[in-house]
C-alpha cells in the first residue's frame, strides 16, 4: 500500500494543479449526455450514428460494466467489448500489459470496418 501511494498516487497527483483535479471532478459530475436531448438518455445515445465499441474494463468501480452494458444497447451501430483487468480503472494508466493489449485489437478491429 505504502508502494502504491508513495510512488503512484503521489508521483501522479502532487504535480498536477489542484485546479486541475477539481475541473475533473465538476466534469464528472455534470458530464450529462442527455442534457442534449432534454434529460432522455436514449434519445441522446440514439444519435451516435458512429461504429462504436463500448469498453468498460472489468473491475472498474467508477464505469461498472453493467451500466455500460445498458447504455451500449441505446447506441446504434454498437459493440459491447469488455476488457478484463483486476486494475479496474486504473488499468487506463498502462501498467498491465494484457490490458493494453486487449485496448489494441479492439480499436485494430473497429479501425478495419469499413464505413
């Protein structure tokens, strides 16, 4: 635990501007794609006329799979493509390799499909 905070959590965080984490922090609050569509999720998905893969990673506490699995189901045109990583969310910052790896050959896929 110790490893992690001092060498991950800290060498991470404590360059970045407090401001910084802060407009996350309001982004992730108020990042509402259904303002679009006056509070209608569906409707708003249903606009995505774009091939689209929907990734969450397994273990990931912030995007749970099952959330992402019903909002894939509204996009036209989608994919759902878990990821699999005990890292959860932290698998975004490359440390597993089996992940990163995953990441390539679904965009490799999507990348292929012709319009």
């Amino acid at each position: 635990m110790d490893d992690f905070i001092i060498n991950f959590m800290h060498g991470y965080f404590s360059v970045m501007d407090p401001n910084d984490l802060l407009c996350m922090m309001w982004k992730w609050q108020r990042g509402d794609v259904s303002r679009i569509a006056g509070g209608n999720l569906k409707e708003a998905l249903g606009r995505i006329k774009a091939k689209t893969f929907v990734m969450p990673i397994s273990h990931d506490m912030f995007f749970p799979s099952q959330d992402c699995e019903t909002e894939q189901k509204m996009i036209a045109r989608s994919e759902f493509r878990p990821l699999k990583s005990v890292d959860g969310h932290l698998a975004l910052f490359g440390a597993d390799p089996e992940f990163l790896a995953q990441v390539d050959k679904n965009l490799k896929d999507l990348l292929a499909i012709a319009v």
